[in-house]
C-alpha cells in the first residue's frame, strides 16, 4: 500500500501541484487524476474519494492553492 503511495506523493502529486493558478480552470480534470491514483493504492479501492484522501491524509488538490494563499497572506 504504503509503496503506491509514495511513489505517487514523490513522483506525480509534484507535477499536479506545480503552477496550480494556472490549472485552476481545468480542476475537474487535475483532480479525476488524483481520484484515479488514490484507488490504485491497494486496500482503499472500495472507500469513497474523501475516505480515501481522509487515510492518506492528503487535502484536495481544490484545496492547495487556497492553503497556500493563505501561507502566503500570513507571512
């Protein structure tokens, strides 16, 4: 389980994080390839996205560009 997993956070999670103002418009597509790699982690192919983000312990990449507006706001 936990080999999936790290190599999706080291090796794609990077790519659909990187010029996250600029993807803004096609979300939907960015995120179905999120939803897609987490049910290929062996074991929670049967939860439902949010559980399934919610045991990884990963936000939504919806969520990303907010957080770190709001890192940047702070600082």
């Amino acid at each position: 389980m936990f080999c999936t997993f790290i190599l999706y956070k080291s090796l794609v999670r990077p790519l659909l994080e990187y010029a996250n103002t600029v993807w803004m418009c096609d979300i939907e597509k960015i995120e179905k390839v999120q939803m897609r790699a987490t049910k290929l982690i062996q074991g929670l192919s049967s939860r439902s996205y949010e559980e399934r983000l919610r045991v990884l312990q990963l936000p939504t990449l919806r969520y990303r560009p907010l957080r770190g507006d709001m890192i940047q706001l702070y600082l």
